[in-house]
C-alpha cells in the first residue's frame, strides 16, 4: 500500500496493483490481479477429469507440469512466492473429481535440510490454501528422511534410486489426502501411503496442482 496527499490535505492510501499491475508469473505480462496473464491462462493444459493411479496411490492434478504451469510452481517453490498456493488450490478445489476431497489434507513434507534452506514448505502452504477452501482438516503427520538430492531434472530411474522414506509422528487419519506440488513418478506418494497405512489409515489418495505428462 502506498500513500498519498488527496485534495483538502488529507492522506488516502492507494493499493499498489493500482500504480503497477501485477505480472504474469510466466511471461512478465500485465496479469491484473492473477498469477498469469490471460494468454498463458490459455496455454495451460489441463488433465484428465479422473483419477489416475501412481505407484497404486489414486492421484490426481488438474493440470499438467508445462508451459506455464512450470513458471507457477517455480514461483511457490523456489522464489518465496507463497502467495501463489491460492490461486493453485482454487484449480485443485474447482476440478476435483468427486469424492475425492474427502478426508484430512496430509502435505508431503521436505527433507530437513531442503525446508532449512526454502524456509518454508510449499505441499504445506497449498494444503493450507486448499483446507480453506474446502473446509477439510490439515493433518501434518508425516516425518520425512532420505531423498534429499534435488529432483528438479533427474530422470525416472534417478528419482526411484533417490526416493525418500516417511515415517509418522502419530495416528494417521482413516482417509488421509496427500497434498503435492508436482505429481513426477508417483514413487514419494507410494512411500508416503505406506507410511500413513502402517499408521492407521484405510484409504490414502494425492492431490497435486500438476502431473508430469504421460504419468
């Protein structure tokens, strides 16, 4: 917000997207008030309506990891822009299959080192985003260790040799939502259901706002 002096003296505050437009997260358009701009809205390619197993997990994102997709979760991932697990939930909530946000949001967490570093988890910050919108419980109970190599760029058989392991600190809920950015393998949600099973849970399902295509 900034200030300025209206007519009679007195002080009124002028919201900043009204003197600089926010820009496209993608190609550095004028977004007005979105992540994107309205045609890299447009390029973003969206998935299938149903569900699709990963390593045996129902999973779910609405739209694939491309284009400008890729600029979005690189903006909540590696640039500190936390503001963005809204506008990436809204996706999520919106396209949902039905039945499927049913549950408690359990976020995928990072490895210890790599949340020291980011400050932050992003599967948290959309899970938050996500129970807002949907009314659902966060249930944060997994613990992660392992896997803490970069995936950004590895292939399939890298990511499977690197995949964490997940433990969880208590019971886990009976069905238990799995909340991601990016959908790859699918080998870290397999990991992570089995963990929240060994806890107690019945039936594990994943959301994630993109799936890398093909997967």
């Amino acid at each position: 917000m900034l200030w300025r002096y209206a007519p009679g003296g007195t002080v009124a505050a002028v919201p900043i997207s009204l003197l600089s437009p926010s820009l496209c997260w993608a190609c550095g358009a004028a977004a007005r008030g979105h992540a994107l701009c309205r045609a890299c809205r447009g390029g973003l390619r969206w998935s299938e309506s149903a569900t699709r197993p990963a390593h045996g997990v129902p999973a779910w994102a609405p739209v694939l990891y491309d284009g400008p997709a890729r600029a979005l979760i690189g903006g909540l991932k590696f640039r500190g822009a936390r503001g963005l697990a809204g506008e990436l939930a809204a996706a999520i909530a919106a396209g949902a299959p039905a039945g499927l946000l049913e549950g408690a949001l359990v976020p995928v967490p990072l490895a210890p080192r790599r949340r020291r570093e980011r400050g932050y988890n992003q599967a948290e910050a959309l899970a938050g985003a996500l129970a807002e919108r949907t009314g659902l419980p966060v249930c944060d109970v997994l613990e992660r260790s392992g896997g803490a190599a970069r995936q950004l760029g590895r292939g399939r058989g890298a990511r499977l040799a690197q995949a964490p392991t997940f433990s969880t600190r208590r019971i886990s809920p009976p069905r238990a939502v799995l909340v991601d950015d990016v959908i790859t393998t699918g080998a870290t949600l397999a990991a992570c259901a089995r963990a929240l099973h060994a806890a107690g849970a019945r039936e594990v399902a994943a959301v994630a706002y993109a799936r890398t295509p093909g997967r």
